[in-house]
C-alpha cells in the first residue's frame, strides 16, 4: 500500500510586521530554508509543493526546482494579505494529488525533523481522525480584560501544574487529506486531533521581537551543534 505524502509551503515575497523575513538570513541561511531542509530529510515525504509570488528571489537564494520541490506561481487573485490561506491550499489540492498533506510555514524554523515524522505517524495510526494539527499546552492563569478570572478562583490557588491545561493551536504542523479539506474548505477538518509540539520547537515569528528571540536560539543551537 503506497501514501503519497505531499508537504505544502506556502512562501510569500512581502511580510507586513517583519519586512522580507522569509528571505533574511538566520543563523547563516534565509529563514525559509530552515523548515525546507527539516521536510526535505522526512523520507516519508514524496514531494514539497512551495506556491509563491517570489519565484525569482527563491533562485537568487540558489533554490530551484528538484525532483522533490515544485515552485508553484501563485495566481494573481490569490495575492495579498488578505487572502485566505485556504484558498492557497485549495489551489495546491486541486494542483497535485497526495493521499496525505502536510501543511507548515517558513515562520516555524526550530520545528524539527523528528516532530513533522512524530505528527505523520500519529495522524496515519488514528484510523478514527480526519486530520491532525499541532498546539501549544498551557497551563497558567487567565482573566478577562475586566480582571475577572477565567480558568482558576483566585481565592483558592492551586498549583499551575494542577490547572486543566488549554491547549492553543500555533499553527506549526497540520495533517489532512483531500477528503477532509473538502468537507470543511479548511485544513482542519470535521474529527481532528492534537499534538503537542516541543515548546523550543513551536516559537513561531510573527513580531519583530519573536524574530530577536528565535535568531538567538538558532544561533546558540548553530553553534552547539
């Protein structure tokens, strides 16, 4: 039985908070380059499908197609900042077929190798989901803007660690199939699951500031390699 895996990274050439970060170089490479290498050592993976507006500055990266990596030319209607991302993968979708899609952004580079083969497995032996996408595992106290308490009673504090976890979705990993896309127009679909990513894992660039924190940790990581 074959499982055609296709890994879907969309890449775009403008970025709104950070300018041009999926280009700038981080610990010694552009920034895309970091998820790209952690797809491209999953041997599962069949294929990496990048659509983007920025063919021309990926080849001044040195990035050109493979027998692994298509670069899809995004559709002009399907340009901008405002544009759905699941109408970006609805144009992958309809473009290459895959019995199972991963889906992954260039603002996650700690994600790991180990972490992407962790959620594929994990989403192929639950027979009973549709689809799989990663979170964050929190546990802390929350209020409301009006100082009122969510999740805890401020009068009888318990232990963090004894809190009910919440579990807030960081947009590092998703897993589906053509099926489940089309049932909800989304990459999650009807039944999903959860998984946990590493905490040093998930940090995602979002803020300039996330950007200062990531690149120290790529650095140190660089070089403690």
């Amino acid at each position: 039985m074959t499982n055609k895996v296709v890994a879907l990274l969309p890449m775009k050439a403008n970025s709104e908070r950070v300018k041009g970060k999926n280009f700038r170089e981080l610990a010694g490479k552009p920034l895309f380059r970091w998820i790209l290498d952690e797809l491209l050592a999953v041997k599962e993976i069949d294929l990496i499908v990048i659509n983007t507006d920025a063919r021309s500055i990926l080849e001044e990266n040195g990035l050109v197609e493979t027998d692994k990596i298509i670069i899809r030319d995004r559709k002009a209607e399907l340009c901008g900042d405002f544009v759905s991302m699941n109408l970006i993968l609805e144009d992958d979708i309809k473009a290459i077929e895959a019995d199972t899609y991963i889906m992954t952004h260039t603002t996650n580079p700690l994600i790991s190798a180990a972490t992407i083969e962790k959620g594929l497995n994990e989403y192929h032996a639950a027979n009973d989901k549709d689809s799989l996408f990663t979170v964050n595992k929190i546990q802390t106290r929350f209020y409301r803007e009006d100082c009122s308490a969510v999740n805890h009673d401020p009068d009888n504090l318990i232990r963090t660690q004894d809190l009910e976890p919440w579990f807030e979705e960081n947009s590092c990993l998703f897993y589906f199939s053509a099926d489940s896309f089309a049932k909800t127009s989304a990459r999650i679909g009807e039944n999903p699951m959860m998984m946990v990513t590493p905490p040093l894992e998930s940090l995602d660039i979002d803020e300039p500031h996330d950007w200062e924190m990531v690149a120290a940790l790529a650095e140190f990581r660089k070089n403690n390699a």
